[in-house]
C-alpha cells in the first residue's frame, strides 16, 4: 500500500476529503517524533502504540569483514501491536 493508497481508504471510510487526511497524516509524523524524542510513547487507536527505546552503546562486528566496531547509543522507535489487531490477524 502507497500513502496515496493509504489516503484514499481513509477518505473514504471516513467521508473526509483526501486534502484533509493528507494533512492529517503528515501532521502526525511531526507530532510523532516529537513525542517519542521526549521518550513518550504514541498511541495509534486500534494498532498499537510507538514507544521511544533507549538503546545503549555497545561492540558490533562489520558483517562484511568481521572487524569490531562501535555501535552508538541511540533512540529507536518500538511497535507494540494493541489487543485488536493481534485479534484480527488472528482470522
């Protein structure tokens, strides 16, 4: 699915036009990222939630040539699928 594709389901199950949802979905990127840099959590009603991980430094190896290198901390984002969608996917 393309966010074109994305856009046009949402417009019409909502009955909003498709400028509307555009500008709502990109909004929510922004604000997204905003709360997760605060180590919040995101909360996408009826898939889950996006939560903010601390990831601490740490020794990797170069799978290329096996060397070791440095791995820096970072904040990456987690997905954790809500009740209803493991329900759904459950058939």
């Amino acid at each position: 699915m393309t966010k074109k594709d994305l856009i046009a389901k949402i417009a019409e199950e909502s009955g909003d036009s498709k400028a509307t949802v555009e500008r709502v979905l990109d909004s929510l990127g922004s604000v997204a990222a905003a709360e997760l840099l605060g180590g919040g959590e995101v909360p996408l009603p009826g898939l889950g939630k996006l939560k903010a991980k601390e990831c601490k430094a740490r020794e990797g190896r170069n799978p290329k040539t096996g060397q070791p290198l440095q791995i820096a901390a970072h904040t990456a984002v987690k997905f954790v699928a809500g009740q209803e969608l493991k329900d759904a996917l459950k058939g």
